[in-house]
C-alpha cells in the first residue's frame, strides 16, 4: 500500500495538509484527499507535484 503525506505550497513539515492519503480526488480546484482511515480534508487549489516513490504531494493555494 502507498501512502503519501499531503503539504500545501512547499514540502515542509510546517506545511502538512494530511497524512497517509490513500486517495485523491480532484474536481476542478477543489482537491479532496482522503486518509487511510476515511477522514476527508478538502483544499483549494491546484496540485503542483506527485512523487509516487517518496509518498509527497504539493498543493498550491492561495494562503502562502
């Protein structure tokens, strides 16, 4: 299973969004990541990067 750990705008621990996001829904900017255990956080704004191999997923927002 690969989990990803979810940061708005850079990759800083200080910049979390979610932990063990098992799924990812995006519909329009609206960005709903989903964890491991169901729990849904919704953002938004755009995807910026995935790197499927080192678990990370950068999200850009508006709130720098």
């Amino acid at each position: 299973m690969c989990l990803s750990t979810a940061y708005l705008n850079s990759k800083d621990e200080d910049k979390v969004a979610a932990r063990y996001v098992a799924n990812i829904d995006v519909d329009g900017n609206r960005i709903t990541l989903t964890d491991v255990m169901g729990f849904t956080t919704e953002i938004v704004g755009t995807i910026v990067s995935v790197d499927l191999t080192g678990a990370t997923v950068v999200i850009a927002t508006d709130a720098a």
